[in-house]
C-alpha cells in the first residue's frame, strides 16, 4: 500500500516502516495536497497555518471532488463513521488509506473475540461523507510512531491454507436436500461419531448407514458391523429423543 503502514523487507519478512516525520513525503498518508498525477509537475500547495487543525468530534467532512477527494490521512487511529453510497454506513477505526488503491481499511473488534481485530476495506469512490466520532485515537491500535511487528509471508499463506481447509470441512458437513431435522441429527450424532453425508444418508463411522427418515429402524451397516449398527441405533434413538422426535 502507498501509505507508511506499508512493508519494507525484514530478515523474517516484511517490516512495517509506520513513522512518518513532519515535512516529509508519508507513504501511510498518501499523496499530499497538490501531488498531481504521475509524470505531471506538482501543483503547489496552499499555505498552511502554523497550528494544524485537528479533527473535530462528531463532525462532517464531504471531501472535495478532484485527484485528492477523501484524503482521510488526517483521520489515522480515529474512530469514524462512513456513510457509503445507497443510503449504507460503517463504523471503525481508520487502520490505514492508500490513495494509490483508493481503499480505505477500517479496524473494529471481531465479533468472534474480543482480542481480535475485524478489518474492513472500503473503496473510496463509494465513500460519500466522513464523520470523526472522537478525537482521541483508537487504543487498540499501535501508534503511529510505533513499527509494526514483522509478517512471515509463509505463516500468512499457511494461516490462508488452514482457514479454506476448515470452511470445506464445515461445509462438506451441511447436507444438501436434507431437512432441518435431518441435519439436526447429523449434528447431533457428530458430537460423539464420525459422520459423513453421502448425497442425503448419513454414513457413521463408514460402516453403518442411516436412511431418511432416520429413524432406528433406518440404520443398517455392513457384513460384521452388527455391534455398530446396534450403538448407533442407541445414540440415534437418544438423540431424536431429546429432539423431540417421534420414531415409529
């Protein structure tokens, strides 16, 4: 990203250069005022006063329109709110903007713990206002002199690769034309067995096979399994009973 949360090489992977010094060209902060486009001369920038402005609680900022329109470096670590285009909004933090991708990425705790980060990336042209709801920085972020700790690209691959194995494991576990009760019990029985779908049975331990309607009676295995069909007619039976199910 073109902004000074951006990676330089490390010996264990990339390291985050994130301190930007006063009068110098910040690559966290994007393009300044008066970067005209590539190859092109810069424009001159408009005198600043000599005491920033900073950021105001609960006000609005519409950027302007022009190569510089939503320019929210201002705003890094603060807690926003975007209004987006067709009437939506989102909340959080802003973690960093690259005017170069023209993204945005908002940070805000994850739902699934507490001590974990969602991130949210947002593109610019489908920002239509900014609004600062504090001025004081989001402590759950690093500070913007502190350098972010390294990224093994490897580990981050290896973490990609483990988080699709799992979602093709909880998917191959939802069953496809099945009931609700059906996939209930399968839920049910993978508590205490190894289950599988196989198209709408329910396959226990690859020997014995339940049928729709799954009910005891449903439960047949293979040459020798006798015992495992009994024990899952067992579980099965507990199982709709404390479903409420009738068996019949």
């Amino acid at each position: 990203m073109a902004t000074n949360r951006t990676s330089s090489p490390g010996a264990s992977g990339p390291q985050s250069a994130r301190k930007a010094t006063p009068n110098s060209s910040s690559k966290r902060a994007g393009t300044g005022a008066g970067a005209g486009p590539a190859g092109s001369p810069a424009t001159p920038a408009p005198a600043s006063s000599s005491r920033p402005a900073s950021p105001q609680t609960s006000t609005t900022a519409t950027p302007p329109p022009g190569p510089s329109a939503k320019d929210l470096s201002p705003f890094l670590n603060l807690p926003l709110k975007l209004t987006l285009a067709h009437d939506k909004s989102i909340q959080g933090s802003l973690w960093t903007y690259d005017p170069a991708l023209s993204l945005v990425v908002l940070s805000s705790p994850s739902a699934v713990s507490p001590q974990k980060r969602s991130y949210t990336l947002i593109k610019t042209q489908q920002i239509v206002s900014v609004q600062v709801l504090s001025e004081t920085p989001d402590p759950a972020l690093p500070s913007l002199s502190d350098a972010l700790k390294s990224l093994s690209v490897k580990d981050a691959e290896a973490r990609v690769e483990r988080a699709v194995q799992e979602d093709q494991r909880a998917r191959a576990r939802i069953g496809k034309g099945v009931t609700l009760e059906a996939q209930s019990l399968f839920d049910a029985l993978g508590k205490t067995l190894p289950v599988r779908w196989h198209e709408t049975q329910i396959i226990v331990m690859d020997e014995v096979l339940i049928s729709a309607p799954y009910r005891p009676a449903d439960v047949k295995g293979t040459k020798g399994s006798g015992e495992r069909v009994e024990r899952v007619r067992k579980v099965l039976e507990g199982e709709r009973a404390r479903l409420g199910l009738v068996s019949t």
